[in-house]
C-alpha cells in the first residue's frame, strides 16, 4: 500500500484546506490501512522533506495541506 | 471434486439478501458513525446470514460510503471557501480569511473544532457582527438627526404658509432622492 500517495489523495480532495491528524488517520485506516500515528506523522515528515505537504503544528492540533508539487506528484 | 468456491462473506450485502433501500440505509448507519458491531446486529433483524468476515463491512464501506463521503467532503471544502469568499470582507488580512476558511471547512465536514481554532473563529465571527451592528446603528443616528433637524424647522415654519409649503417641498424632494 502505498501511504505517501494515499496521503496526497486524501489531501487533495479538500485542497487549499487543511485535514487535522486524526482527521487523516482515521480517513487511511478506513481505507484499510494499517498505520499508527507515529506512521503518518513520519509519512508526512518525508512528504514533506519533499516539498508536497505542508504540515502546521497548532497548540490544539496538527494540521496538514497538500502543496503544488503534491498535485503535481498525483498528476503524474 | 467439487470446484465451486464459496462466495465471499461480502458479496452477500451486495447481492440479494438486501434491497437497494436496506443497503442505502446501512450506507447511511455507517456514514453516521454507527458501530460495525451495531451494523452486524442490524443486518441479523432483516434476516442477513451471520457476517463472519472481520474485513465484510470495511469493504462495503469502501464501495459505498467512500465515495459519499469524499463527494461531501470536497463540497464542504468548495463550500467553505465560497461562503468566506462571498462574506467580501476587506478588513480581513490573509491569516483572517485563511482561520474562517479552514473553521468553516471543518465545521461544514462534521468535524470537531479543536478549542482554540474554535475560540479564534467566534472572535471573527463576534467582532464582524458587532461592525454590522455599529453601522446600522451609525445610520439609525444619522436618520434621527435628520428627522430631529425637519421637526425644528417645522416647529419654526408653523403659522408661515409660505416657510411650510417651502419646508414640505423639501422633505418630498429629499424622500424623492433617497428612494
């Protein structure tokens, strides 16, 4: 299964908006996979290396949003 | 040797052992929240064989629900943002417009609005109506002076035909103006 791109998908359905966390989680586990949070959180680390997401840490919650270049990387 | 091979557990919810009505509403429970356990139980009141697979009602959520739910979630995320867009607030600056977009998605979606984000969006929300409600209370003020201005010349012209006549074609070409 491939988590990084499932990411972006999920993102790029609500795209310039941002998915919380939990949000994400709860959408890839639904869809069968089998991932924890430090899992997602080190898949989003990685996208983000890339330049594909952007990841904002709020007091309350973390926040994730897909960038041109994820969109780019799905359309490929 | 017999080659038949048994159906799978999941081809059951998508066959005949539930009308298209009974699987929308299982689509609906799931889509509500409903438990999988709660589900099972439910399916066993219409009569549906025992589900046994672990994975059943995850694949029917799959072929069903998920394409709903993203359907809705992309609206709530086009929604949110022609909702903010169609408010045209200018004294809003990015980050502003950004929190109301993000609250709004988040809400529209069903989601829970983590405390502070919360906090932040009633502040824009109180504050943008308390602005809406100075200016309708600026033009209130600006009509009872107007009306307070026309009693006291009215009072001045009473018992002069011509300051009346003068003062009532006044009145009517301002009314005429404003509509």
């Amino acid at each position: 299964m491939n988590y990084e791109r499932l990411i972006l998908e999920a993102l790029q359905l609500v795209h310039p908006r941002m998915l919380t966390e939990s949000v994400l989680l709860s959408d890839l586990r639904i869809m069968g996979a089998k991932i924890s949070l430090t899992d997602l959180r080190a898949h989003t680390a990685r996208l983000e290396t890339k330049s594909q997401v952007t990841v904002v840490t709020g007091e309350d919650a973390t926040r994730i949003k897909i960038t041109p270049d994820g969109l780019a990387r799905l359309a490929e | 040797m017999n080659n038949e091979r048994k159906p799978r557990a999941d081809s059951i919810l998508d066959g005949d052992a539930l009308s298209d009505a009974q699987r929308d509403e299982l689509r609906d429970k799931l889509l509500a929240g409903a438990s999988h356990s709660d589900c099972k139980e439910w399916l066993r009141t219409l009569g549906v064989p025992e589900i046994k697979g672990k994975d059943t009602l995850t694949r029917f959520w799959r072929r069903h629900c998920l394409p709903v739910r993203e359907s809705n979630r992309r609206f709530s995320a086009a929604k949110a943002e022609a909702l903010i867009d169609e408010a045209g607030r200018t004294d809003w600056n990015t980050a502003t417009m950004e929190l109301a977009k993000q609250a709004s998605f988040e809400i529209l979606d069903g989601q829970q609005l983590d405390p502070k984000m919360a906090l932040s969006f009633l502040k824009i929300v109180l504050k943008a109506d308390a602005q809406e409600t100075d200016k309708t209370k600026v033009k209130a003020l600006a009509k009872d002076k107007a009306a307070a201005g026309i009693d006291a010349l009215a009072e001045e012209a009473k018992g002069n035909y011509e300051a009346e006549a003068a003062l009532a074609a006044y009145v009517k070409a301002i009314r005429k103006k404003k509509s």
